[in-house]
C-alpha cells in the first residue's frame, strides 16, 4: 500500500479511538489518585504507592502486562552513564535495585536484544530477573541479526539460543523480529525467510518457547504492510512501533520515509493486534525541546515533567499494551511512576498544537539509537547531531551575523561542540562514505546533514555567516 492512500484520522476520530470523552478511563498510574497526593507530578516527595499500575492484557495468552514497560537499552554503568553509549562496566547492584523498584511498584514488562548495551543487556537483566519468579515477570527479547554474518540459519539459531542463556530462562514471553522495515524488503527476506528462520520461530511458539511472536517496525512502510496482510497465517500476537504526539501527525513531514503513528496504529487496531510502543520521547527529544515549548508544557502543568506529556500521551491508547522508557536512573523510573493520567479531550488538542509549534523549530530528527555508528572513520555522529538540536532547542543557532544574540550564540556552539564532541570526531572528517545511511531508522540523509552542519561550523568560525 502506498503511503498517500492511508485514511488519516481527524481530531475527533482520534478522541473516540482513545477513549477520551465525559467517560474518563481508570487512573493508570498512581500520579492520577485524587487521594494520592501527587498529582502535583514528579516533584513531589509524596511516596509512590506500590499497589496503582494499570495493567492491559495480551489477547493471545491473557497476560496482565504493566502500561509502563522498562527498556534494558540504557543501562547504568559503575561510571555512572548509560551502557548503550560506554564501555564501562555495567553496575550490576543498580541495575538489580532499579528491576526491584520496579517489580515492587507493578512494572513486569521488561524488554532487551542482543544487540542493547552493546551485547551486555541480556546478561545483566538475566541476572536482575532471575531472582525473581518466572511467572512475577515478562521478558522480552529480539532476534537481532542485523549483520550479514548472522543471517545464516545457523548463526541466528544460535543467537536465539544465546538469548535463553543469558536471560536466564527456558521460554520467552516476547519475541521480536527486530527492526523490521530497516534495509526494505530484501533485508527482511534475507534475515527471516530465505534461511527459514520465521517458520524455526513459529515453529517455536507452537512449541510453548516463546509465548508472544511480533517484530518491531522502523523505515520501510511496505515491509510494515506485507507483514500486516500476512497476519491470518503468522498471527502476530503484538507488534511494536514508534508513537508519540510528534510522530503521530508529523512523521512523514520531518522525514518523507517515516510514516505516521496514526496509521500505524490504526492498522494494528483493525486487525486487532495489540501496539507496544516505543521511543513515547523520540530518544529524548520530547523532554529535550525548545525553551519556548519548556515554557509553554510548565505553564500549564508546572508540577509535571516535560517528559510527562509524552507519556501520558502514549499510554491513552486502549490497543497499547505498554510504553517502553529506557531508565537510567532512579529518578527515571520514579518520575515515569508518576507520570500517566488520563488525556481530556482540551489537554490532547493542547498536544496536537504543541506539536504544530515544535515543528517550527528545525531540529534533525536523531533519536541517538547509534544505528548508525560505528562511523568506520571515527566520526560521533549522534553526538554532532545532537548537539546541534541543543543549540537549536536553546536558541544558539545564529541564522545571521546580524542576530541580537550572535556574539553570545556563536561563542555556546562553538565551545559546546569542542566540549561534547572530540575535533577528531567532528563533521569536517565525514568522506560521505555513506556507510551510515542505511542503518538510519528516522530516513536520516546523514553525509547531507553532517556537510551542513560542517559548513555552518566554518562560517561561525570565519565570522561570514
């Protein structure tokens, strides 16, 4: 199907589909108890309760799934930073406090990949979890095999049989196809059908080692298209895609080969397949925005997080499963405890010009999954394009020599971008090999930008701009 001929779905539609009327659904998370004391947000030192976690049930094995789900992605290392960006040491005893703090305040959905913390996720959860009983906790993993030397049958066996090693367990409760759409068509077929390994994983489900089949979507609609109208003979059980109240109506604008979360979600719900969702922040851009948006999301709630929007926003849906938050650190995890209530119909039509607004503001739709790294000539890409929507969230790119702020604009990028990114590492050295692009699931055109940015660097430098 092409993209023009998606039916979109207006405003009202969209709050009939979510549930938002006179009719308000059940708090889903205990910052919505009007006797809690903290609907004031994550400010408040208000203890959480332990016993207020909506959950939503899989169709398929009636599982109660938690609506907020933990992505094992960022995992705190003893450096204190995240395991997906260091190769420091994974802090082990953090990681087992943040699994007890959030199976102790009803979180159960826990999602990795081999491929998460760079190949180190899988084995710290394993260890966090299996302290636990099996049936207090889902586990969800993928089979990665992104590289051509693990698309054999052979080699992506093993990496499935590796994930039941390291986590630990002798079934899975969720299983992905991981980053479908990324590579189109061909890469799908390579990885999953020529070497046999999607009938090896039904064949598996039908065997009890794998509870719940489904893939995560990025990139190419029509993989996302061709695996929905297979639906009646693979039966997805669930299906895991971006959604957020950016995406939902302005995915394909900041990105012509994104497509909107609001036709991927209406799809799954006519098929009836659950959603859970992924990237509710955009890599943390959607608590990283622009200092007018800061301003306008706390004059509204000023107790609440910018972060917190997001979140409400995605856990409105009724065929959302969970909302998966990669967390760091405790606050993280106490602040997403807080976060979800209810959307009335007035606070989702505040979102949807929020995000009319934000588009406004030219960021680079990087969402820091580092995809596309490593750069073979040592270029921190995500770190580049990063720090360039910082400055333009902060209002530190200058568009001319004349601007009010120039001398004061010019000085914070330069000396932020020396600070956040190594010059040997900076986009002066990018050969545009184009090695990145294709691993870019936001359709970035990443040599493009990074010329760009490059040639926006040297005028500052040369004061010509």
């Amino acid at each position: 199907m092409k993209k023009d001929n998606h039916q979109a779905i207006n405003r009202r539609d969209f709050l009939k589909i979510v549930g938002i009327s006179t009719a308000t659904t059940a708090p889903l998370l205990s910052g919505c108890s009007s006797d809690s004391g903290m609907a004031s947000g994550s400010g408040s030192s208000t203890p959480i309760p332990t016993d207020r976690m909506t959950y939503r049930t899989t169709p398929s094995t009636k599982d109660k799934v938690s609506i907020l789900g933990y992505g094992c992605m960022r995992l705190p290392t003893i450096a204190k930073s995240s395991a997906r960006d260091s190769d420091d040491e994974i802090d082990q005893e953090m990681v087992n406090r943040l699994t007890d703090y959030a199976i102790e305040h009803g979180v159960n959905y826990f999602d990795t990949s081999p491929a998460y913390c760079k190949g180190r996720s899988e084995h710290a959860m394993g260890i966090a979890l299996s302290r636990y009983p099996r049936d207090k906790y889902y586990i969800a993993t993928k089979l990665s095999n992104f590289s051509p030397d693990t698309w054999s049958r052979e080699a992506s066996i093993a990496m499935y049989n590796n994930s039941l090693k390291e986590l630990q367990v002798d079934y899975l409760d969720y299983m992905l196809l991981h980053g479908i759409g990324m590579g189109g068509m061909e890469a799908y077929e390579n990885r999953y059908v020529k070497n046999g390994i999607l009938d090896f994983l039904l064949e598996e489900r039908k065997a009890g080692r794998i509870r719940n089949l489904g893939f995560s979507y990025h990139g190419d609609i029509e993989v996302f298209d061709y695996l929905l109208s297979k639906h009646d003979e693979y039966q997805w059980d669930f299906v895991q895609i971006q959604l957020n109240y950016l995406d939902w109506k302005h995915a394909k604008e900041i990105n012509p080969r994104n497509t909107d979360a609001e036709y991927l979600y209406g799809e799954l719900q006519k098929r009836g397949i659950p959603a859970i969702i992924m990237e509710p922040l955009l890599g943390g851009r959607l608590s990283n925005v622009h200092d007018h948006i800061v301003a306008r999301l706390k004059q509204r709630e000023p107790g609440r997080s910018v972060a917190s929007w997001a979140f409400r926003f995605a856990g409105s849906f009724p065929g959302v499963l969970t909302v998966l938050s990669g967390m760091t650190y405790m606050e993280h995890l106490q602040d997403n405890l807080r976060t979800y209530c209810p959307l009335t119909e007035e606070e989702n039509r505040f979102l949807f010009d929020t995000a009319d607004l934000m588009m406004q503001y030219p960021t680079i739709p990087c969402n820091d999954c580092k995809y596309c790294m490593p750069c073979p000539y040592g270029i921190d890409i995500p770190g580049i394009l990063l720090h360039y929507n910082k400055c333009v969230n902060e209002g530190n790119v200058p568009q001319s020599g004349q601007d009010e702020n120039y001398r004061e604009a010019r000085r914070a990028y330069l000396i932020g971008y020396d600070r956040s990114v190594p010059k040997l590492r900076q986009a002066d050295h990018c050969t545009s090999c184009n090695q990145c692009n294709p691993h870019c699931p936001q359709g970035i055109d990443i040599p493009k930008e990074l010329q760009r940015i490059d040639r926006f660097v040297e005028q500052l430098k040369q004061e010509t701009l």
